[in-house]
C-alpha cells in the first residue's frame, strides 16, 4: 500500500482506496482527464482571484483621486486600504499563478 495524490484535490490517500476521504471522488477510472480538468478549474479560480484584486487596486486610486483633489479623512484610509490590499493580493496571486504554471499536469 502506497500514498498517492487523489486528482482531484491532490491530497494523499491510499492506493488501494476506491474514493478519495476528503472530496469523495473516485479514484478508478479516467485519473488523468479528472486531473486536467482540477488543474484547469484551478488555474480559472487563481485568474479570478487576479481579476478581483487587480479591480480592488484601480478602486483604490480612483476613490483617492476622485473629485480631482486627493483624498483626505476617512476618504484617504478608505482608498489606501484598497489600494493596499489590492496590490498585495495581487502581487501574491500571480506569484501563485506562475508557480501553479509550473506544476506539471
């Protein structure tokens, strides 16, 4: 009995198991197209993430600079905030990106 990576979640299971503990598929049959399609769904997933955070960033400047003056009060901790978050959630996704292209399928 060996550990192997289940292909749809790729956690380790039995290899005499004939589903997987943790997200219950079925480990007989087609492993290789389940794990193209998990690792497709993750690569669409980690692009949304990217998306979100990329529009949390432009959210952040656009409430700094609206009205034509820079933002002052709760305005300013407001755009920051977004503008922080944003670009550090973006930064962090696409180095999850890049690694997650990496991985071989």
């Amino acid at each position: 009995m060996a550990l192997i990576e289940c292909p749809s979640c790729q956690k380790r299971i039995s290899s005499k198991a004939k589903e997987c503990s943790h997200c219950r598929s079925k480990t007989d049959g087609d492993n290789e197209s389940v794990r193209i399609i998990s690792h497709i769904q993750q690569s669409n997933k980690l692009m949304t993430h990217s998306f979100v955070f990329l529009t949390l960033f432009i959210a952040g400047v656009v409430i700094w600079f609206w009205g034509g003056e820079t933002a002052t009060g709760i305005q300013s901790y407001i755009a920051t905030g977004c503008f922080v978050f944003g670009f550090v959630g973006y930064s962090v996704t696409r180095a999850r990106i890049v690694l997650h292209k990496r991985k071989s399928v």
